[in-house]
C-alpha cells in the first residue's frame, strides 16, 4: 500500500492507494532505462545510496575511465602551512569591513594571511575512495578492442548491466550499491576469467587540491605521498590506504578462491584473479576506519543477499512518494519532461539523499574541493518533501542545522549579532571556507523555515514542532538582529554590505535586495507562527522587523536586484546571473503584508524574459521562472523555461553545468522536480494540477505547495 497525504490549511488525513492502481509505475519507470554501447567522457552510470555512489564506464566497472566512487565521510586535508604565524586554523583572523558604523569581521582571506587563507578554502577535500575495474592479461587492451557492448541501466531495481565481447569470448556484469553500507556488489560472468585472462584490478588515487575535478578525481602518478597495506585470505583482501593523516579501508571478499597481487610498481594497483572459474561474484566496501579488521575475521551477507535488498529498495522508492505520469500526452515536451523526470529521481536518490547536504556535483565528482553550500540546501532536498519522500530529507534535515548550530552561533555572536548565522561553502564540521561571498551571502539563513513549513503541513503535529523549535528560533533571533534600523527612513534594511542571490553586484553598494526581503519577510512570518502553534511567547524584535521592514524596492513598475541599483533594465551588468525578483512570487507565495503588486510582479516577468541573459544562466534559475510563471497562471510559459535550451539533461538525466560550471550541476534536477511538483499539486489556494491545457497528466501522492 503507498500512503499519500493530503492536506488543508486546517487538518492532515492519510489515505491509501494501491501501489499502481492509479499508475503503472513500474511501466513508466524502466521506459527510461538507459542504454549506452560506449563510455560517455564526461558522465558515467551510477549505482548507489544518497551517502555512497559508484561511477562506471561501459564495462560496467571503472575500467577505462577513472570515474569515481564517493562518500559523504571520504574526506582530505592536506598538510596545514609552515608559514610563521599561520600554522594553524587559529591564526586565521580574516578581514574587517565597516558595516553600519561598526567594524565586523568576516571570514574572508586576508592578504596577510594568504597561506593559511588558501588552506582553509582548499581543505577538506573530498576523496575519490578508490577504482575497480576489468584487469586484463594483455595490457594494451583498449576500450576499442572491446566488441559488442551493450550497457543498460535499470532504473526500478538499481541495476547496472554490461556485455561486451572480448577475443571472441562474452564478458557480463551486473553492479549495484548496497541500501546500507558503502559497498557495491560486482557478478561476472566469463570464461576469460577461469583462464587467467581476466580479473579485477583495485587501485587509489592521492588526492587533489583543484577546486573543480571533473570528470574525473584524484591523483593517480603521485604513489610515492600515499601507501597502501594488503591483508589477504582465499576469499577477502583488506587494504588499507593511508593519505597524511587521512586512513580508511577496503575490503574485497568474494565466493569461492581468488589470488590477489600487488601493488603494481610505482602504483597502488592490486588485482584479483580466480582461475578455474567462470563466475566471480564479489563485494567491494569502503569504510571509514582508521585500523582495518585482518582479513577473514569478519562476517558479511552474501552478494546475493546484498543485491536483494538493493532492489527491494529501490522498489519501495519507486512505489513509495508522489508521481506524475506524463504517458497520455501527445507531446514531444511532454515525453521529455517524463524522461527527465524518472532519471532526475534515480539520480538524486544516489546522489542528494545523504547523511549530509550533498555538493553542487553530488556524488560523481568534485566541484568546490568537494564542499556543500548551504544556500543551495534549498535546491538540493526541497523536492524530497514536496514529492513524499520524507524519510530521504530527514537523513540530513533538520539533523545537518542542529550539528552546525554551535559554529553558526558562534559565527553570529563574533560578529555582534544574536541568534546563528548560517555558514556558506561548508564541510562537515559546520566550518565556512573563507571568501567575499561565502561571507556576505545572506539568503541561505531563512532556509529553515521552508523546511520546516512544508514538514509540518504534511505532519502538523507537536513532534515537528518541537524538532525545528530551536533551529528556527535561532535563526530568526539572527535575522532580527541583522535587519539593521534606518533612523532616516523608519524602515529595517538588510545590508550593506551583503551579495544578494546573483553575487554579482557591489557588495557595499547593495541594500534591500528585492528576493532577500521577501525571503526575511516569509522566515519571520513562520518564525512567528511556529511559536503561536506551541502557545509560546513572541519575542518582540522578530515582530517589530517584520513589521518594519523596508518595503520591495520599485522601479518603473518592476522589481530590481536591490534598491537604487544604477540602470536596472538597460546596463546588461544587472540582467545577468539569477534572476532572483522572480522568486518572491513562485518559489514564495504571498507575503503576510503588505500585498504584492501582482502588475509589478508580471511587469517584472515580462521584463526578465525579454530582457535577462539567460544564455549565461544556469542551474536552478529556469525552474525559479517556471514557478513564478505557474503562479501568474502561464502554464505554457513554465514548459518553455525548462525545456529552455540552455536547460539541459544527457542521455542518463545528468544535468548540464554548462560554460560556467562541470557537469553534473544537481540544483538543476532539484529545481525540475520543485517546479514539476507545483504544477502537479498546486499551491495554497489553487491546489490541483497546473499543467498545459489538453494535457491528459495523472498524478499521485501530491500536497499542495506553500
């Protein structure tokens, strides 16, 4: 049975459906399975978990194209600066900037500083665990030699399939992830193995301090500033790896006798062989130990097991949450939209689903060292809630707040305000990486309440209440505290200095961001709310910003970037980057007071759209104009921007990152699937399905939007 909820403004009732009484789910699902015959260069298949995926090339292993396999715990510093004075991450002191006639420091890189500055930005780095890939005994192999290959991706139980045909002898994989562990299952099937003609190779890379490594991660001709320790049995080898003050293991075991050798010279590859058999199943699994278990003293499920509970997991996603079944529509648009939909699904469920927000390039390779970004938080699990997968956003929501709450409070008081300002370019330890915008970036902090709000229309009750309480009280304290009182204009501003969404203006020179206000205006709102649903007291300066707050800034019947930017609408410099005004109908919904000017609102969209360089755009910006197109009633209009052709997804849904960041870009698939779920469940006060007219859609399990 699937459990939908479906909600009022009063009362949350649950009712069961059928798996596929509405829907054939599993129909639509493997209509999209993908198919390769050749390895992509820039993105491979995955198999994996939300916290653990592996990359494969056509082989069905990493044989060929060093794709990777990453964690959320597989992390890399370097050594800290020898530098006098910055040794440490104590002696970092980052810069002071005037900020409302006091001096407030801020976590930038001070030139004086530069060394420990770098590091700070450039650490932790996120690993590349390590290759498993086809050894063959000829080592001039090539994936040209290769004959015959056929790839499939199984959508409905995880499963990657590959065939191919080497020296005339069929070689078969099947490979998919553990539902629990950091371990992928590997079953070949080919005569070439009990021969001595084929194997598998394990091999580890140093670590790499390039801000972007796509598509491929690590360091792989740098052996001599790692090591790696083999342990070996008939059926298990563990091997450790060991980068500076960074260890953690690997164990292979498999069924059945095997040899394993190794490393080759000057590399830390190891390979398995098992002559005399035709079938080598074996698990793979990584784990974050700094002393690994001797070989054959622990105990594991089989490989058989394993794969069995990766599909039956994925099969409960698959039936469980909400859908939309575009299959009755005649229309080229809408078959693309269904595919990027069943594929953006199977990707962010391998990717986005973690213990930890995930980075920008989820789990396939590294952008920002790695790093997550808290303000992308938004774009990268909001979709989870919105289409009933509840369980997949509470592996790291509110959990991920709660961790960092004491940086974040700590972050806030230094620099004299109440509350808990939440950091940017983050890692795991809730530490912000130095940097102007990583700074001065403001509109992660209302996060929180989004979250919340959508969590607690699904589940209004005291339990979700009490979970967010302290997260959104410290977050609105903060906020109150930084809305900064104008004597002059008797209004609460917001900055200078600060960047607004688009990061693209002078950060001393912006104030009063249009999307920023509303954004301040909707988190207090639900602040407020949040406490009169537990019958708390209020505190009054969260009342007195909200209703105080500088009014949207206007100009010529539009919305700007912020208030008194110069030539907004005819400098190019402020049509560019994300158009932010679009969000504070769409992505928002009505302010509590004062009321939007829906003309200005639909002056602003007509401006953007004729007017915005949204051939420089990328990410989530064609999913934000879609929902304010939604909302001003455009159903039309919101296909057009994401099917926009700058909006791209590859042949296995990966998004596009485009000119000016590496593919995959996972905002954009949130983003998709955040639009999409407004156009099958509504909003408050227009629930139901906003979809093209003659659209024959099917949808379950939606609640409307905020």
């Amino acid at each position: 049975m699937r459990v939908s909820i479906i909600s009022s403004s009063c009362v949350a009732f649950l009712w069961l459906v059928k798996v596929g009484a509405l829907i054939h789910r599993q129909e639509i699902v493997q209509a999209y399975n993908v198919y390769r015959n050749a390895s992509s260069a820039a993105t491979p298949l995955q198999v994996g978990n939300g916290n653990f995926a592996f990359g494969v090339d056509v082989t069905g292993l990493q044989t060929f194209h060093s794709f990777a396999t990453m964690s959320t715990w597989g992390w890399h510093n370097f050594s800290l600066p020898t530098t006098p004075n910055q040794t440490s991450v104590e002696d970092f002191t980052g810069l002071d900037w005037w900020t409302h006639g006091r001096l407030v420091n801020y976590d930038q890189p001070n030139p004086a500083e530069a060394d420990i500055s770098n590091w700070l930005i450039q650490n932790p780095q996120r690993l590349n665990l390590g290759n498993i890939g086809f050894w063959f005994a000829n080592s001039n192999v090539t994936e040209g030699d290769l004959e015959k290959k056929n790839q499939v991706l199984d959508l409905w139980n995880g499963v990657i399939t590959s065939t191919f045909v080497y020296n005339g002898s069929q070689v078969r994989v099947e490979v998919s992830a553990a539902s629990e562990s950091d371990a992928v299952m590997i079953n070949v099937e080919s005569e070439l193995l009990s021969i001595g003609s084929l194997g598998l190779f394990f091999d580890f890379p140093y670590s790499d301090v390039n801000k972007f490594d796509a598509p491929f991660v690590g360091v792989w001709n740098a052996s001599s500033k790692h090591s790696t320790l083999l342990d070996v049995t008939d059926n298990e080898a563990v091997i450790q790896h060991t980068l500076d003050d960074t260890s953690y293991c690997f164990t292979a075991r498999w069924e059945g006798k095997g040899q394993v050798s190794g490393p080759k010279e000057g590399t830390h590859r190891y390979f398995l062989k098992t002559p005399g058999s035709s079938n080598l199943k074996m698990t793979g699994l990584f784990s974050n130990d700094a002393s690994c278990s001797k070989a054959g003293n622990t105990s594991a499920p089989s490989v058989a097991d394993l794969a069995d509970s990766s599909k039956m997991w994925w099969q409960t996603y698959w039936e469980s949450g909400a859908f939309i079944d575009l299959s009755s529509v005649d229309s080229t648009n809408a078959t693309e939209l269904q595919r990027r939909i069943i594929l953006s699904q199977y990707l962010l469920a391998v990717n986005s689903a973690s213990e930890f927000p995930p980075q920008e390039s989820g789990l396939v390779n590294n952008g920002w060292y790695g790093k997550f970004h808290l303000e992308m938080v938004f774009w990268h699990l909001i979709h989870f809630s919105r289409w009933n997968h509840f369980d997949l956003v509470w592996r790291s929501m509110p959990g991920m707040y709660e961790q960092f709450l004491e940086s974040s409070l700590d972050r806030a008081r230094l620099q004299g305000y109440e509350g808990a300002r939440w950091g940017k370019m983050t890692d795991p330890t809730g530490r912000s990486a130095p940097g102007g915008i990583n700074s001065l970036l403001i509109w992660q902090q209302p996060h929180p309440m989004y979250f919340a709000e959508i969590e607690y229309r699904s589940f209004p009750n005291e339990t979700t209440l009490e979970r967010w309480d302290e997260v959104l009280t410290a977050t609105a304290d903060f906020m109150a505290s930084f809305a900064w009182y104008n004597a002059t204009t008797r209004v609460y501003d917001l900055g200078p200095p600060m960047y607004p969404v688009s990061e693209n203006t002078s950060p001393n020179a912006t104030i009063n961001p249009t999307f920023e206000l509303a954004y301040w205006r909707f988190g207090l709102d639900v602040a407020i709310s949040w406490k009169e649903r537990q019958g708390k007291s209020i505190p009054e300066d969260w009342k007195n910003v909200r209703e105080n707050l500088a009014p949207l800034p206007i100009v010529n019947d539009t919305y700007p970037v912020y208030e008194g930017i110069p030539n907004m609408w005819t400098d190019s410099k402020t049509t560019t980057d994300h158009p932010a005004m679009a969000g504070i109908y769409g992505w928002l919904p009505p302010p509590s007071s004062p009321p939007l000017n829906i003309t200005i609102v639909n002056n602003t969209a007509s401006k953007i759209h004729s007017l915005w360089d949204l051939e420089d755009s990328y990410g989530w910006d064609f999913a934000l104009l879609a929902m304010n197109s939604l909302r001003l009633g455009d159903t039309d209009q919101a296909i057009e921007y994401l099917l926009h052709p700058i909006f791209q997804f590859d042949d296995a849904g990966y998004p596009v990152g485009g000119s000016r960041v590496p593919t995959p870009y996972f905002p954009n698939s949130g983003g998709l699937m955040l639009a999409l779920a407004m156009m099958a469940g509504g909003w408050d006060g227009e629930p139901g399905m906003h979809f093209p007219k003659g659209w024959n859609v099917k949808v379950e399990g939606f609640v409307p939007g905020l």
